[in-house]
C-alpha cells in the first residue's frame, strides 16, 4: 500500500511501513512452515510465551503472565474488543490529541463517543487535563474508558513510569478503565525506556495489546496479543470466535522475531537514529521554520509547519507541489491541523530527497 496509493513520482513516507529487508529468523520460521504445509490455524502459547520473554529482557518486565493473554487479529482489532468488554453503546472513550487516526475511525464504528484530553505543548500526557476530562465524563453515572497510546503516535513520545502511574492513580479515581495500545513499545530511541502500562503502581486493572508488526514490518501477517493486568478479569469474557481471526503464519513470524529477532531490531534502531539525526539536520538547513522535536520511540516524525504560513493542511502542498506523500495532522484531531508526519523508516537517500523537494514546492 505504502508504494501503490501514489503515483510513481511520489516518494510515500506515510503510512508506517519500513522500507527494510525482513529478519532472517522470521524468513526461516516461514519457509519452514510453507515447506512443511503449516498453514492451518493457528493453537497454542507460543506467541505469548516469546512476548513474555522479550519483555523480560528488553523492558525488566516479568510481570507478563501467560495466562492473562488472548490472541487476537491485530491491534486495533483487539481495542475494539477490549473496549467492548469494558464499555457499552454511547459511553464516552478518552484519547490524548493528537492521536493515530484510527483510533476515531474504530471507536466511532463501536458506537462510541470519542473525549479528547489534547496533549500538552511538551506532547506529554498533560495529568491535569486528563483529571478534569475523567471527571467530566464519568458525572453522569456512565462507563468510561482511556484509550493510551503508548509509545505515542504520532509524536513518538515515551511515557515515564512516574507519568502512566499518574494516571493510573487518576483512573482508579474516577472508575475510568485504561486499554493501552502499546504496539510501538520495540522501537524506543537510543536512551528511551518503555514502560510496560501493566507494570505500574495501579495498573493491574488495565488492558494492553501488544504486537511485532510494527518493530519487525509484519503488517501484512495479522497478529497480536491482549494482556491483562492481575486485577482484571475480563479477558474471560472474551468470545471465543476472536481468536478465529489471526493468521497461523503471522503468529509463526511474530513468535520468531520476539524470541530470535533481537539482533535484527538493534540494528534497526541504530538505523532509526541515524535517520532521526540526518532529518533534523535537513530540515534546519532546508526548511527551518519547521519545527521537529525528535521522537524517543516509532519511526514517525511530528512536523509543525504552521510558521511556513500555508494553510491548515501542509501536507497537500508538499504532495501536489512537492510529489512527497507524507500524512496530513488533520485527521490527528485537537493539535493536528498544520502539522505532518513523515515516516523516516526509509533509506538516508529517500528523505534527503523528500526534505530537498519539500523546500522547493515552497519556492
């Protein structure tokens, strides 16, 4: 999709695909099972088992329990149901704007109504807000539930354990229900440290989704999993047809990055950082009225291009001018409007290209 959407004189750096060739222990693991017919469904904890173990060594975390896990389709997929398990038809869904569109897009197909609680000017978690946004909508007796995304997309912002237990300590207050989509959790920038939202001080009632596919570039093989905190009991309630929905080989490719993928990941992210450092340089010298504080986790870039002086959406003039296809902020909601994000998972050629041609549709 990321190479098709656009006429071949585009250069996409859009939607969150890597331009990198995939991990040769997920190569193997998939030759192997087309070798062998493995292409049934999908049976057993082995993708569980694996996350356990990366969360283990990676994040300190040894709190993920097994038994506490669900497979689901994908991420997303997997909100959707734990938003149901936890709200009802109408109830009100918390996001920190600006957010991952779909987040609108899916709690809004639910039939339910999405809050926003807009970041702070920092692109933190702003604690106050977020205070007065759960008390407003839990005042009228209904269920409610906090969206957190985790590492944050689109600003690539890592939550600090002392903030996701803030809010932690504000949910348990107000009866909100936290479901942390914690799909970008690998892909922290050199000196960042993801924070697990179930490892904190209050979290045990909270519900997470976690999956591969972003860190290993595994969007086409669906997969992911649902965790629960020690206090929430809900995953019980979870139909059992959900499961029916993952690919058998997306859990056989997601299982082998996790467990034998890391070598691979470390170098991507010192790709990432590289990418990072050559990105801000760019624009400094090419378009500094761009402002760009470099994530500490995803491979997305936040730009805010107010002070070019286009108008609300930049991201049409870099496309129609520029033939650079990056997102618009408008559909990030609250904060959006007048930013773009580029996705810098691609060679260090592509974006020196995409920045050169940015300045110049400005010209």
């Amino acid at each position: 999709m990321k190479w098709r959407a656009y006429p071949d004189d585009v250069l996409p750096l859009w939607v969150a695909e890597m331009d990198v060739p995939l991990a040769e222990p997920v190569v193997r693991a998939l030759t192997d099972a087309l070798a062998l017919g493995d292409t049934g469904y999908p049976a057993g904890t082995g993708y569980a088992e694996a996350l356990a173990g990366f969360a283990a060594k990676r994040w300190g975390w040894d709190g993920l329990a097994v038994a506490r896990t669900a497979i689901v389709p994908d991420v997303m997929l997997g909100v959707v149901e734990m938003l149901k398990l936890v709200t009802g038809p109408g109830d009100p869904v918390v996001v920190n704007s600006p957010v991952y569109p779909p987040f609108y897009q899916f709690v809004e197909h639910m039939d339910r109504r999405v809050v926003e609680a807009p970041l702070g000017p920092d692109l933190r978690i702003d604690l106050d807000t977020l205070d007065e946004t759960f008390r407003r909508v839990t005042g009228s007796g209904r269920r409610a539930a906090f969206l957190l995304c985790s590492p944050h997309n689109p600003t690539g912002t890592v939550h600090t354990a002392a903030e996701l237990s803030a809010v932690a300590a504000l949910a348990d207050r107000h009866g909100v229900r936290v479901v942390a989509d914690e799909i970008h959790a690998p892909l922290t920038a050199g000196g960042a440290e993801f924070v697990p939202y179930l490892s904190v001080p209050g979290g045990e009632s909270g519900l997470s989704l976690m999956s591969a596919s972003k860190a290993w570039n595994l969007a086409g093989l669906k997969a992911a999993l649902a965790l629960a905190g020690p206090a929430a009991a809900d995953l019980a309630r979870l139909p059992e047809e959900v499961s029916h929905g993952p690919s058998h080989l997306g859990v056989i490719a997601h299982t082998a990055a996790l467990r034998d993928g890391t070598g691979w990941l470390d170098a991507l992210l010192a790709g990432l950082d590289d990418n990072r450092r050559l990105l801000a340089d760019l624009l400094a010298e090419h378009l500094p009225a761009i402002t760009y504080r470099p994530g500490e986790a995803t491979y997305l870039a936040w730009l805010d291009c107010r002070a070019l002086g286009l108008d609300e959406d930049p991201a049409d003039v870099f496309l129609h001018r520029g033939r650079v296809a990056l997102n618009s902020g408008i559909p990030f909601g609250t904060g959006g409007a007048g930013h773009v994000r580029l996705n810098l998972a691609t060679s260090p050629e592509l974006i020196t290209e995409a920045v050169r041609r940015m300045a110049a549709a400005l010209d």
